[in-house]
C-alpha cells in the first residue's frame, strides 16, 4: 500500500522562507518622523527619489503603486495590489512617508536589504 504525502509548505531551496512582517508605522503615523514627513510634504518628488535609490530602482518609480507594492512582497509584508493602488491613489503623501519610514527603520534595525 503507498503512502499519501500531502506536501503542506513549497520548499524555498537552501534559503530559509521569508518572515511574515508587518509595515513598522502606520499609514498615518507622520508624526513618527517628522524629518520624512516635512520632505514629502514640501518636497514629495525628492523623497521619491530617496526612496527609489534606497530600493536601486529608477528615480521615476519611486511614487509608484510598483514601488509600494515591490518593498511589500520584498519583507513579505500582507496586502494586496488593490490595497497599495488605493494608498498611493488616496493619499499619496501618506503612502510614500510610510514606504521611506519604514526603510529608515529596517536600516537602523538592520534588516533592509
């Protein structure tokens, strides 16, 4: 008689599955950095830019729905395409200081890659 296994997890190679993490502020947490807030308020295309450079991606991208939705599937962050469309579509500002807030704490934790 065979056996049945049922494979439940993809194996990832050697390299160890990626960590499920959550985006370390909120959308409308501004105040948590206000040197990143006070730059995409009166400079939004220069901290685009920052962020583009931080990811190695073109400086036009940096705005993007791509963008948000790149760095969200790079630490494996939950939501969906939809989800970053209507951030970036929403309240632009907000979305794009939460991407550069976030990269400046993975940064200082170590973990932005």
């Amino acid at each position: 008689m065979a056996s049945r296994h049922v494979v439940t997890t993809q194996p990832w190679g050697s390299a160890p599955a990626p960590q499920r993490s959550d985006w370390q502020t909120g959308l409308l947490d501004c105040c948590s950095d206000c040197g990143v807030c006070i730059c995409g308020s009166f400079c939004f295309i220069c901290l685009g830019c920052q962020v583009a450079g931080d990811m190695d991606e073109c400086c036009l991208c940096g705005t993007t729905v791509a963008m948000r939705t790149l760095y969200r599937t790079r630490y494996n962050i939950p939501g969906s395409i939809m989800g970053d469309f209507f951030s970036v579509l929403c309240c632009p500002w907000c979305s794009l200081c939460q991407l550069k807030r976030d990269i400046n704490r993975r940064k200082e934790q170590g973990t932005f890659w």
